[in-house]
C-alpha cells in the first residue's frame, strides 16, 4: 500500500528524539547535582578568596588625604610610588622642547589616585592610545596608552608644569577626573589609574629637583621640585 508505515516513523523519529532529550535532560540534572554538591563543598572557600577579593579592592582604591605643602614656589609629586628616573628628556608637544623629567613608578601596591603637582589651569589635554607593555620599563611612555595634560602654572608663576600618566601591562584603564581649561590646585585629585602604572613629571630646566632616585613619593604631599 502506497505510503504505508510513514507515519509510524514519524511517530518514531518523535519517540527517538523525546527519547534523547529525556536521557540530556537526567544527564543534566546528574551533572547539575554533583557540581552543586561541589560548589557547596568548596562553598568556605570561595568565601573566604572573595573576601580576600573585597579587602584588596578596598586596599587598593584607598584614597589618603594628602598633607598639601603651603609654602609657594613648589611642585609636589603628582603620583604615589618609587622614584626611578630623573633626567633631562625633551617633550615637544607641551613643553615644547627640553625639559626635566621626574618618573614614578607605582605598583600594584601603591595608591592609584593622581593629584596636581601645582596650581593652574589645564592648557593641555591628550589621550594616546597604545600597547600595554611594563611600565616598570622607563621608555614605556613611547608605547603605552597615556595622558598628557600640561597646566599653565600660577604657582610658580607663569612656568609649564606637565604630568603624563601612563598606563602599563596590568593597569589598562586611565581615568581622568580633569579636562582641558579646568582649574587644579595644587594637591587635587586629578585622575586614577587601575592598578600598576607609572607618572612621568616635566618641568622647566631651571626647576631645582628636590628628591632622589629611589625615594618614595607621598602624592600630592612630596616636594619634586622648587622655583627661586
């Protein structure tokens, strides 16, 4: 008889396929239940690493109040972390030639807060996109992501003070709190960097360099460099 049996098949191809199903759906649940157990197993030990997860992020987002010298004439240090470069370099875009150079270092154990070095206005702002290669490496500032942001100083007055803010392998994301003809005062926070990175200072050649290669800067509080 023509098309005989056809339906039968259909009606086992539907038997097969609810069949699978079924057999997926218990060996779902069967998986479902020993990780579950496993999970609630472990359950003390997750605990316990996201609580490590929480106090390092508290750790690591701290933000002290910087104790801001008063006295005029200074530049304090934009960036919390270990001195590792001081130098005569030349930046053409801000500075617009030859200048000093005081570099920081921060690590992963360092407060990430920037604050302005001096008072002024923001004449300046760039964003370079880049790699992320160390900044534990002093030339990272040619291939990293970074910031530039020159301030027209008020105090001392009428100097070119720029600070480049550079992230490095683990830190990927700069985030400015300033934009271009904002007031800063000296001590102000200014920006975040997410984890280890490294803060490059530019100042006037006549500027008189007041640290010392491995010293530890306190962000906004120590004294980088001095004007007569």
């Amino acid at each position: 008889m023509k098309h005989s049996g056809k339906a039968a098949n259909a009606a086992l191809r539907i038997i097969g396929w609810s069949a699978i199903a079924l057999v997926a759906l218990l060996v779902f649940g069967f998986l479902a239940v020993l990780v579950g157990k496993l999970i609630w197993a472990i359950s003390g030990v997750l605990i316990v690493l996201w609580a490590l997860v929480v106090v390092f992020t508290f750790y690591f987002f701290r933000d002290p109040e910087p104790l801001v010298p008063t006295l005029p004439q200074l530049v304090v240090a934009p960036g919390h972390g270990k001195i590792d470069v001081i130098d005569t370099t030349t930046e053409t875009e801000f500075m617009g030639g030859e200048c000093r150079r005081v570099s920081i270092f921060l690590s992963v154990f360092d407060v990430h807060v920037q604050c302005a070095p001096t008072t002024g206005r923001v004449a300046y702002f760039k964003h370079t996109p880049g790699q992320y290669v160390n900044a534990m490496r002093i030339d990272s500032a040619q291939f990293n992501e970074n910031v530039l942001i020159g301030i027209d100083s008020f105090d001392p007055r009428d100097e070119k003070i720029g600070v480049r803010l550079i992230a490095g392998l683990i830190a990927r994301r700069i985030v400015p709190w300033i934009s271009e003809n904002d007031p800063v005062q000296r001590g102000e926070r200014i920006s975040l960097i997410q984890f280890g990175s490294r803060v490059d200072i530019y100042l006037p050649l006549r500027a008189k360099i007041k640290v010392n290669l491995g010293e530890k800067a306190v962000g906004g509080e120590t004294v980088i460099a001095a004007f007569d």
